[in-house]
C-alpha cells in the first residue's frame, strides 16, 4: 500500500530476474540431451535453408554406410515428404509438422522421439524447418549443429546470417557438381565469408549426387560419435562393424 | 518469424512470477536483447502487443536494451571487429564472443498488494 497518504494503491515492486527467456526450452533440450548420451546416440540438428540439399545429403550418408542405424526426424510445415524420402533410402524417420511454426524447439523434439525408438540408432538427424534464421535461437538438446549451405545460394549467406553460422560446429557446402555452371562461385569465396562469422570455420564440400565430400563427412560423424559410443559399444556387440568391399 | 514464441516463453515467465507473488498487475518489463541473438526487437516490441491484451500484462511498457556485438582474442584480450576474420591477428587464436547473443528477461515490475 501507498506508504504516506495510505490510499489503498498497490505498490510497484520491481523483480530481478536476470534469466534467459528460452530457460525453459534450454531445460528441456538438457534432458533430450541426457537422453541421446544415456542411449549412445549422436544427436545432429541439421539446418539451412530450404532446397539446400538437407535430405539430399542425409540420402547420401545412408547409401555411403549401409553399417550405421540412422534416424531422422524431419521438421517441416506440411507433408511428411522428406519422411518417406528418408525412410526409403533406409533411415527411419518420424515427421514433425510444425504447420506454422518456422522451427523446431525442444518439445517438439521431445514429443516426437516419444514414440519411436531411440535405442536402435547410432546417429539421430533432427532436419530442421528449412529457414536460416529461426532454428538457430532453439536449442533441441543435439550435440552438434549442422549447416547445409548450398552453391547455388550465393557465398555471402554466412555473413548475411551470422547467428546461424556462428553456431554451426561443421558447414556442409551442397551441389558442389554444379560449380562448374556457376561462373564468380567458388568454395574459396563461401570459406571467406565463413571465417568472418565462426571463429572456428569448418567446411566440407559435399555433393549428393557425386557422393564428393561423402567419405569425409562421414568421417566428421564417425569422430563426433567415438565419445558417446566408446562406452555403448560394448551392449551393443558387435553387428555393424560390417566389412567394406 | 519466431519472436512470437520468444514473447510467448516471456509471457508464461511473467505469468508464473505475478502468481507467485500474487500480482494484480504488470507494469513494466526490461529486457537484454544481443544484437547476435537472432530476434529482432522491433518484431518482438509488435509480437508483445499483439499477446499482452487482456493478459495481466495488458499496459506494461516494454523496454528492450539491445546488447552490441562483441569479439575478442581470448588471449591477448584485443577486440576483433565484426565482420573481420574472426581469428587473433597476433596470436592466430579463435576469438570468443563476449556479448551479444543474450535473450534476457532483467527486471519486471509489477503491483503487489500490500499485505
């Protein structure tokens, strides 16, 4: 109450906060995260624009290594295209239909793994809502962020979109076969622009259809996953450790 | 555009606060928003208005502290412009972001019954 004419008026009380606004989407991706570790799951949000090859790429690992046990939840607004795409090059995939939503947050994720099987992956892709802005503000609880940067979107996205490369651990450059048709494009000048906005630029060239790039983006994977799977590795025997011709 | 859900999160945040200390109504909100944080103040500040009516935010004032980008070498301290390598000329280190990516509720005020 007003303390000197005592008029009945509530006092104003200011509150110190001093928090996130996300926090809770922060604790909920903690604990997609506890989840992925406690299951031995490398858990990869892939992001980038739409069309810039995402599924492609995700296509592409599952021929490369028919070993793994890949998983994917695939964000969109409408349709479970990328879904049956991903399902029948061999990753089993749940759709997550944001309707409007330009994003994935954490309990969408969560929600979504609820009803599959987590156990039975070795690398979980959650493929982002395609969009090079939104996505990066949501922690989902992943252990890496992957950034799908096509040629053909012009070498100054980065900088143009700072807080979703600055947050990529690894940028897979796609469509690299077509760099032949774009003449002033080259890898070089998407590198420049990439060291302006992660103080740590990683890249890998990548084509889908060429499969260049493949072998060493499955290798990134094969070194992300060593630390979470060093310990599952021994209850999960030994079935994927296939021969290669 | 996701600075609605940001103000949704915020409102929820402002909601649970004002029922804790059973608030009849929130005055004002301060907020620090970085200029890297990838939400946009303007489209926030639009988003809010368009969620507070008939909330127990309805009237509050919200007043946004943009927070400046900034880098520097995590060894030698200098500052690293952005826009430039992010990389220590001097000591070929990373730079670390120093501020600039936060999404922060500071302070709300809100009218508290005396009891």
């Amino acid at each position: 109450m007003c303390d000197t004419c005592g008029c009945g008026d509530p006092d104003v009380v200011p509150i110190e906060i001093q928090d996130k606004i996300l926090a809770g989407n922060d604790r909920q991706a903690a604990h997609n995260r506890e989840h992925f570790t406690a299951h031995g799951v490398l858990a990869v949000n892939l992001m980038g624009s739409p069309g810039a090859g995402k599924t492609a790429i995700l296509e592409a690992t599952a021929r490369a290594d028919r070993s793994l046990r890949l998983g994917a939840l695939a964000g969109d607004l409408e349709t479970d295209h990328d879904a049956q795409r991903l399902e029948a090059a061999g990753i089993r995939s749940v759709t997550i239909n944001t309707i409007s939503a330009c994003h994935l947050d954490a309990r969408l994720v969560h929600d979504a793994l609820h009803g599959s099987s987590m156990n039975a992956h070795d690398i979980l892709f959650i493929e982002n809502v395609g969009n090079l802005v939104c996505p990066a503000v949501y922690d989902l609880g992943q252990q890496f962020n992957v950034v799908a940067l096509s040629v053909t979107e012009g070498e100054d996205k980065p900088v143009k979109y700072p807080v979703m490369f600055r947050k990529a651990d690894l940028v897979l450059i796609t469509k690299v076969d077509l760099l032949p048709h774009l003449p002033g494009m080259s890898i070089e000048k998407i590198a420049d622009s990439l060291a302006r906005v992660m103080p740590t630029p990683r890249f890998i060239a990548v084509s889908a259809l060429s499969g260049q790039g493949v072998a060493d983006w499955l290798a990134w994977l094969a070194e992300r996953r060593r630390p979470a799977h060093a310990e599952a590795d021994h209850s999960h025997g030994h079935g994927r450790h296939h021969a290669h011709s | 555009m996701h600075e609605y859900s940001i103000v949704q999160s915020l409102m929820n945040r402002v909601e649970a606060e004002a029922a804790e200390r059973r608030a009849t109504a929130v005055k004002a909100l301060t907020l620090r928003i970085g200029e890297l944080s990838g939400v946009e103040p303007v489209l926030l500040t639009t988003a809010f208005e368009t969620f507070v009516e008939k909330t127990i935010c309805e009237g509050a004032t919200l007043s946004i502290i943009r927070v400046p980008v900034s880098w520097a070498c995590p060894r030698c301290e200098r500052s690293i412009v952005q826009g430039a390598f992010l990389q220590c000329p001097e000591c070929s280190v990373p730079a670390t972001l120093r501020s600039g990516d936060e999404i922060i509720l500071e302070r709300i005020e809100m009218e508290v019954p005396d009891v």
